[in-house]
C-alpha cells in the first residue's frame, strides 16, 4: 500500500514544485506600463474593488438618510478609529451575517439569534469602551501638556507654535488632538473653535476650562503661562483626587461585579451538576414567575450597585 502511494506523493510534490516555479515565482523583470507613469489617467480598479465602493456608498447614503451619518462618525472619532464609518458598518454587517450563518449551522436557531445580537452590540462596547479609554488617557496627560505649552510660552514662542510643540512632545492621545488643533487652524478655522471641539469630543471639562482661558487671553490679553500654570496646578490637584476614589472605590465595584455574577455562576453550576433541579422553574407557570422576579430584582439590583459604585465629580 505504502509502495504504490510512493510514486503518487513523488508526483504530487513536482506538481506543486512546478505551479510554484511556473505561476507563484516571477519569470523575469516586470516593466511598468506607461499609461501608470500618466498622472492624468486614473490607475485601473478591480471588480472586487469597485463593489466594495460601491456598498460602501449604499451604506453611506442609508446612513445619511436616518441621520446617524454624524454620529456614527463622531463616536469613531472618540474612539480613536481611524476608518470611515460605512467601511465599520460593513465589516460590523459582514462579521454578524457570517456568525449568524456558522452558529445557525453549528448550534441551531438559538445560537444564531445569539450572534445576531451580540456582534453589534459588541461593536458599540468596543467602541465605548475605546473611547472611554482615550478620554481617560487625555485627563491623566493634560496637566503635563499644559506644562509643555507653558514652557514653550516663556520660551517666546507663540501659543499656535506652543500647540504644536505639544502635539510633537506628548504621547497619545494628546499629541493627537492638538496635531488636528494645528491642523484646523492652519486651513482657516478659529483656534477657539477647534478648542472648544477637542473638549467636547474628549468629554473633558478640564480642557474646557483651558479653552476658555486661551479665548480670554485673546481677548484681553496678559501672561497666558501663569494662567495656564495655576489650570495646571488645579487639573493636577483634581486628578490625584480622582485616583484616589478610583483607588477607594474599586473595592465596592468589584463587589458589585462578584455579586452581579454570582447567580449566573450558581445558575451554570446547578445546570451542570443537577439539570432537574433547575427543570422545575420551566415547568409551571409558578415557576416562570418566579424566574421573572428574579431578573426584575437583579436588573434593580445591579442598578442600584452601579449607582453607588459610581461617583463622578
């Protein structure tokens, strides 16, 4: 058996050695067509690409039509994504419609109604998540940067030359808002304006206070490193503050979570250990009731420990 298979797996390998040698490795040195030298001709574009374009144009104008073409935009931009938003809701579109596929496949109707939920509300996490993320990163390092900026104005330099200078010297995402500070003003919009839109899309009242500190200053003028100084000391003072409740307070949310999975984890354990036990809630409609109460009491519970765990000043 081995013996007459040897000659066909001597054969299979020389096949491929000669697609790779005739198909995969080049034949000789590639001359690059004129008509790609020509800027005024447009460089040819593929099928697939072309209906990639065009579903993302489809998905941009349903959005524009239900008015969520902004907000979609701005929650990217919040999130730090770099990619458009109908190339998110595609790929968002395209990963449910495939989990929905394999898990209707693999695991039934029920499975594939979980993925048909999940994966979109996966993605909104992930983007608050992200977000949340980043505006954290942005008040931790805005005392830092107003330091910079301060510096860089006792230096002689102007305050647009002391926002670049910040958008060069500070890690992300610092370096990042204030490189599109830069960026705006130097196309014509109003420094005051852009600044007022970092401290909206950062969900930052620290940096809102820098903003309208620089709009004073231009308006009436004075030392504008003091002023950005004594903000300093202030954001610096109220983010230890900060770290210290998230310090006192991880306790009670780690209580909160242990608590809000304690009776999913009892639930999954009973399952496994003794599925007639937990067969008698679906089999009454005493039972149903009593599953009813149970979830309306664990979602005002975990209301509740959310609201207590949670301070915001």
């Amino acid at each position: 058996m081995s013996a007459a298979l040897l000659p066909l797996g001597i054969g299979a390998v020389a096949a491929a050695v000669l697609i790779v040698a005739l198909v995969v490795l080049p034949g000789g040195p590639s001359r690059v067509p004129l008509s790609r030298l020509d800027p005024s001709v447009a460089p040819p574009t593929s099928t697939l690409a072309g209906a990639g374009a065009a579903v993302g144009t489809a998905v941009e104008k349903v959005l524009h039509k239900r008015g969520r073409l902004a907000a979609g935009a701005a929650a990217l931009e919040r999130a730090g994504m770099s990619t458009t938003l109908p190339n998110f809701v595609l790929a968002v579109g395209l990963t449910t419609v495939v989990g929905t596929v394999v898990g209707a496949l693999l695991g039934g109707p029920l499975v594939a109604v979980l993925f048909l939920v999940l994966v979109p509300f996966g993605a909104r996490l992930v983007l608050g998540f992200r977000a949340g993320r980043r505006q954290a990163a942005f008040a931790d390092q805005l005392d830092d940067s107003l330091q910079l900026m301060a510096s860089s104005l006792r230096a002689g330099h102007s305050l647009l030359r002391a926002v670049d200078s910040v958008s060069h010297e500070a890690e992300a995402p610092t370096s990042e808002e204030f490189a599109r500070i830069v960026n705006e003003t130097r196309v014509g919009r109003d420094l005051n304006d852009a600044l007022d839109e970092v401290a909206a899309r950062m969900g930052s009242e620290d940096f809102s206070w820098v903003a309208q500190a620089i709009a004073i200053h231009r308006e009436v003028g004075g030392n504008l490193a003091e002023v950005l100084d004594a903000v300093g000391n202030t954001i610096r003072e109220r983010n230890a503050i900060r770290r210290q409740v998230k310090a006192l307070s991880a306790e009670g949310k780690l209580s909160a979570t242990v608590l809000m999975a304690l009776p999913f984890g009892v639930t999954g354990f009973l399952s496994v250990s003794n599925p007639e036990y937990l067969a008698k809630f679906t089999e009454s409609l005493v039972g149903y009731g009593m599953l009813a109460g149970a979830a309306v009491m664990l979602l005002l519970g975990g209301l509740w420990l959310r609201k207590t765990v949670r301070i915001t000043f």
